[in-house]
C-alpha cells in the first residue's frame, strides 16, 4: 500500500509541476507574441477586486472550478511586489478559508441519509483508509491541482480530527506562494 502511496503522490506531484509550466509558459507566450487588444474592454472587470475575490471564493467552495493559478495570474496585474504579494496572500486565506468550510459542509453531509446510504453500501473500506493516509490525500490535495475542497469535504465527512486537518491544509499556503514566486519571475 505504501508503494502505491508513493507512487500516486509522486504522480501528482508532477502533475501539478507540469501544469504550472504549461501556466507559466502560457503566460509568457500571451505577454510576448499575442497583441490581442482586448483588455480594455475587460479591465472595468479586472478592477472590481470585490468581483473577482467572491468568483474566486465561489469557486473554491464548490469544488475549485476555476482554477486558482488563473486569479495568480490575474494579480500580477498589480506590478508592485507588495500589491502582488497581498493579493497573493489574500488569495491563500480565501482558499484556506474554503477548505475549512468543506471540511464543515462534509462533517454536516455525513448526517444525512442518503449519505449513510453510500457508505454503508461503497465507502466503507475508504473510510478507514481516509482515516489511516488522511494527511497524505490533505497535503496533495493543498499542493496539487486535486480539488482541495473537494478533499476536504471528503475527510470531514469520515470525521477525520480537526486539528490535524487544520495544520496539514496550511500547506495550501505553500502552494499559493511557489505558484506566484514562479510567475512573478517569469
């Protein structure tokens, strides 16, 4: 089981470093050899950073629709390092914020019928196993493309403590500030 650990959190592990390559290098193609002016049209949107925050915490609620490296890139809009920087971390908060909340959404969801409903009849093996390699699932899920929220309904709905998910989800932190330290210096 161990090796299978491993070798999926290895996987992930690329995976998200293959995405923010394929961010990165988007971004730099878009900023150098795209002279689509559209901008101006949309930078009335851009400005509302009250807009933008809330898409942005809807999105980490339900399950990370879009993803987070996107509203990076759109703070590097600010080109000041310390305007950047607090965007970044508001960013963090919000998706730290959310994580918490669909540990919360998952605790409430396991009360519910239909819910004991499908774990007596498929999850029943995960439970324990979620309960056993929880920290692993919470700490790939903050630092990779795997739906944090998603995760974190996951392991509060098998009641998996909450202290524990709350100190290994402030990996989420790190992944926000690798992601905006390489774009920032692209």
């Amino acid at each position: 089981m161990r090796q299978f650990r491993d070798s999926y959190v290895w996987s992930r592990a690329l995976r998200s470093i293959l995405w923010l390559g394929v961010f990165a290098c988007l971004y730099v193609f878009y900023r150098r050899y795209l002279k689509v002016d559209y901008l101006p049209q949309l930078e009335p949107f851009f400005d509302n950073e009250g807009l933008i925050l809330f898409i942005f915490l809807c999105s980490e609620v339900i399950i990370g629709i879009i993803p987070p490296e996107l509203f990076i890139i759109w703070a590097l809009r600010n080109e000041k390092l310390l305007e950047y920087s607090a965007l970044i971390l508001l960013l963090s908060i919000i998706s730290y914020g959310a994580g918490i909340l669909g540990y919360f959404i998952g605790r409430y969801l396991n009360t519910s019928v239909y819910y004991r409903f499908v774990k007596r009849r498929f999850l029943r093996k995960l439970d324990r196993r979620l309960q056993q390699y929880g920290i692993y699932l919470i700490v790939l899920a903050a630092l990779t493309p795997v739906p944090f929220s998603g995760v974190s309904m996951l392991v509060g709905s098998v009641k998996f403590p909450f202290r524990k998910y709350v100190v290994f989800a402030l990996s989420r932190f790190l992944r926000f500030l690798i992601y905006a330290l390489v774009l920032w210096n692209v």
